[in-house]
C-alpha cells in the first residue's frame, strides 16, 4: 500500500489492532514481530543449553542417566499437553496480559479474583524463572573463567557474576523490541547449530564413551533419602525446569503480527522443537561422562573438560554461555510484558510507574527493570544456600505452571460456551485440558518436597516459603483492599481514546 492510499483509507487499523480494541486496549507497544521472532522468544527462554546444562546435576543425583533419558521424554509429553491447552486460549485472547487475563474473561465467576491470583501466580513464577536461568547462566560461566583467568569457583563470585549479567540484560531490553527481536532470530540459530556442535565434538573427540546400558539404564540415587522412587521424582525437576517460559510467545502477541495465530504456535513449536533437540543434547552428554563423581560435582563444565581436554572443553562452555545469555535476555524480556499488562490493570503496587512506556523506544522500561531487581531479590539466599538454585528452580516450575493451567481449568468448566480462535484443539480440547491439570497438580506437590537428606540450613528447600510469602501477601492484599477495588482487566477507554492514546505515540514516536 503506498502512503496516499494509506491516507485515503477510511480503517488503516490491521485485525490485530482491531482485535486489540476489542479486547479493551491501544496499540502501545510496536507491533514489528514476525511470527518467527515470536517463537523465538519463547524458544529462547525455553533454552536447552541453558536448562539441561545448568540443571543437569539435579538428574544425576536424584535418579542419575536413566531418569534424565526417560524422564525428559516423559515431561516433555506432558508439557507438550500444558502447551497445547494454553495455546488454544491464547489465540482467543492475544494479548500481552496473557494467563491473567483469561482467567478474568473465562471465570464463569468472581473473575477478579482468578484474575488476581493467576496474575500473582504468573509474576512470581517470571520472577524465579528469570532468576533461575541468570544465576545458572553465572554459574556455568563461572567455571570458565576461573580456567582462563583464577577467577575462582566461589557462590561470592557466582553472585557477582549473576548480578552484571542481570543488568546488562535490562539494559539490552532498553533498547527496544527490535533489537531484542533481531537477538532472539540470532538466538534460535545459536541454539540449533550449538547444540549440534555440542554434541557433534563429545560424539567424536572423547577417548571412551559410556554404554547404551548406562546411558538407558543406570539408576543413581545420591539425594540422601532411602527411597529410589522419591530421588527420582525429584530428578524429573531437571526436564521439567527446562520446559518452562513458552508463555512469552503470548505475553509478546500485543507486538506479533497475525497475533491469534502465530502465538498459538509459538507456544506449541517451542515445546516441540526444544524436546526433540534437548534429548539429543541428554544423550550426548551423558555418552560423554568420564567420571560420574566428579560430574556430579562439576557438571557440565567438568564432562566437558574431562572428554575434550581444556581447550575444546572451554570452548563447549562458551557456546553453551552464549545460548543461556540470550536465554536471560529473553526471560527479561517476557518477564517486563507480563508486568506492564498486569500493572496496567492496576494489580501491583505503583502500578502507574511501572505501566509507563519510553515513548521513544515504546517499551515498558519501568518493567524491564523490575523484572531484573525482582529476580535479583529472590536469588539472594544463593550467596549462603547450596541448594539456593534449585529452590528458585522450583519455585519457577510451580508458579509458572499454576498461572498455566488455571485457565486451561476454566477453560474445561466452560464447555461449548467457550469461543474458539482461529487457532483450536476442537474435540480434542478436554481431553488434553484434562491431562495438563491433572500434570500440574502432581508437579506443584513434588517440587515444594525436601530434595536432599539430611536437611540443614545449606540443603533447606525454600521454595515453599518463597511461594507462601508472595501468594500470602497477595491473600491479605486481595482481602483487606484489592476485592474491594480490582475488578480485573480494564478497558482503557472508548475507540476514540484508544485511537487518541496510539496517535499520540506515534507522534512522538
């Protein structure tokens, strides 16, 4: 279209603007995402070389080779189930308030209420996610410092690490959506030829290999506790950790185009291609094993060393760090939208700072750095904690997947009453809905239960302290004021309004 005939026509609004307004909301954000980059993201955050490899030890003590094999194919099905659920939800409600929000519009009632806590749910599992896979991204880079230059392998220095890592994060963020957009392309091709290199170097360079039998079969329980079943439960936190943060494919559809569409898919194709490409990662680090215990201890880092040597094993790290950067940057990314939707409508404390767009790059900057302060705050306990990082691990796991199924669960209630997208399961809806909330539950169980025996103030898992204190003081804020006064997604204004509201950002723009 050339720009007299933009000029002439009487709607120059596309469907996902015009569905935006339905939906209660200006085009504030830029919408400049392809469907690709959507994915992206969510691919990104997803990140098997971040979560394999910075949770990988959590699988060789509780339940060693046969459960990381096993079990990633195992929940990597049933997340695949989650996604699905949540896809076909997302296609009826593209916007960047994402699970919050529909849990609002398909509550049969007391919507605000689902609402609130979905959002709560929502932004504490964010929060941890982006704390878990910035701390592990430190802690695996860690190693490869103290290789190159003695920087030593201390929680002080992690922390540090963790702390500079948070902040360049935001800064990128700063700079707009397409920069971010242009990273998360780059990202997926990192991810797919790094995990090939990967694999490809521990496939040919070590001199011994482990066998079919110990890769497929070898049961390890190193938790402390007497029971095999209960060490491998717990090791399932490896896979399903991982498998998190494909919500960010509908926290961005306010800046995708074809947004019902490409969303859905998003959530779905992240999943797909992240269980297909990390069990090949499992595998060929799992082949490569040299020393079981000092993998145990190591991780990662040390089964490279010990089956390339040092300089092809320091190379392995730094490919590895390269995808868990941008898997940080993403988090942060997902992470700020989800916090500029739910303060829009009013629900965190200061909403109105942290709602405010820079009109320049028209990006929550505001959120962007909450996002990255609240990750910081939740990580602290890992300057004295050991277990510090699985605790932030599971508390990500737990608060992410409630705030998933919570509307696939309302979704279910619905029945034939609820509008499909362009984007559905059709007959196929409530059977899967029913398996991903029946998933959920016995995952938010497992994952507040002690992972190492004997418990002492370095083995305490605080996870359910962390998730209590948030979901508490959202409880008592929800009772003695927020009911009174939250009523869920608001609309911003008439079509005129919204129109004022997107001229004036364009203006300025």
């Amino acid at each position: 279209m050339s720009i007299d005939e933009h000029k002439a026509s009487p709607d120059p609004m596309s469907d996902d603007e015009k569905r935006l307004h339905e939906l209660g909301y200006a085009q504030e954000l830029s919408r400049s995402m392809s469907g690709f980059s959507n994915f992206a993201v969510s691919f990104t955050i997803i990140s098997v070389l971040s979560g394999c490899l910075t949770s990988y030890t959590i699988g060789l003590k509780g339940g060693g080779p046969v459960v990381i094999t096993w079990g990633w194919l195992g929940v990597g099905a049933m997340t695949l189930l989650v996604a699905l659920a949540m896809a076909e939800v997302c296609s009826s409600y593209p916007t960047a308030g994402g699970l919050y929000y529909w849990a609002a519009k398909l509550a049969p009632s007391n919507g605000p209420a689902w609402s609130w806590f979905t959002g709560w749910f929502n932004f504490i599992g964010q929060v941890a996610v982006t704390a878990a896979i910035v701390y592990g991204s430190a802690a695996f880079l860690n190693p490869l410092l103290d290789l190159q230059f003695g920087y030593g392998v201390t929680l002080g220095h992690t922390f540090l690490l963790f702390a500079i890592l948070l902040v360049v994060h935001a800064l990128l963020n700063q700079f707009g959506v397409k920069l971010v957009s242009v990273l998360s392309s780059v990202s997926v091709w990192w991810h797919v030829l790094g995990v090939a290199f990967v694999v490809g170097v521990l496939a040919v360079k070590p001199s011994h290999h482990q066998s079919a039998g110990f890769v497929f079969g070898k049961f390890v329980n190193e938790t402390g506790w007497q029971y095999g079943a209960y060490a491998a439960l717990i090791g399932l936190l490896l896979s399903q950790y991982t498998l998190t943060g494909y919500d960010a494919s509908a926290h961005m559809t306010e800046e995708t185009h074809d947004a019902a569409r490409s969303g859905p898919k998003g959530i779905v194709n992240s999943v797909l291609i992240s269980v297909v490409a990390g069990w090949v990662l499992l595998l060929g680090v799992t082949f490569a094993i040299q020393d079981y215990g000092k993998a145990v201890e190591g991780g990662p880092a040390e089964i490279f060393i010990a089956a390339t040597g040092d300089t092809m094993g320091k190379l392995l790290i730094l490919v590895s760090f390269g995808a868990q950067f941008f898997c940080g940057m993403s988090s942060v990314t997902a992470n700020s939208r989800m916090i500029y939707a739910f303060s829009r409508d009013g629900a965190l404390p200061f909403s109105s700072f942290w709602h405010r767009i820079n009109k320049r790059s028209r990006t929550p900057t505001n959120a962007i750095w909450l996002a990255a302060g609240g990750a910081f705050v939740l990580a602290l306990p890992a300057i004295w904690n050991l277990t510090a990082y699985l605790a932030v691990t599971s508390v990500a796991v737990i608060g992410l997947y409630i705030a998933y199924v919570i509307p696939t669960f309302l979704r279910l209630r619905q029945g034939k009453d609820f509008k499909p997208g362009p984007w559905s399961l059709g007959r196929w809806s409530k059977p899967i809905g029913t398996l991903a909330v029946v998933w959920v539950v016995v995952i938010s169980i497992l994952f507040v239960l002690p992972p190492a025996k004997p418990i002492t103030k370095d083995t305490f898992n605080y996870s359910p302290i962390a998730i209590l204190v948030v979901l508490g003081g959202a409880g008592l804020w929800w009772m003695l004021s927020a009911r009174k006064w939250f009523t869920g997604p608001k609309v911003q204004g008439s079509a005129e309004e919204l129109a004022a509201i997107e001229q004036e950002l364009q203006s300025l723009g």
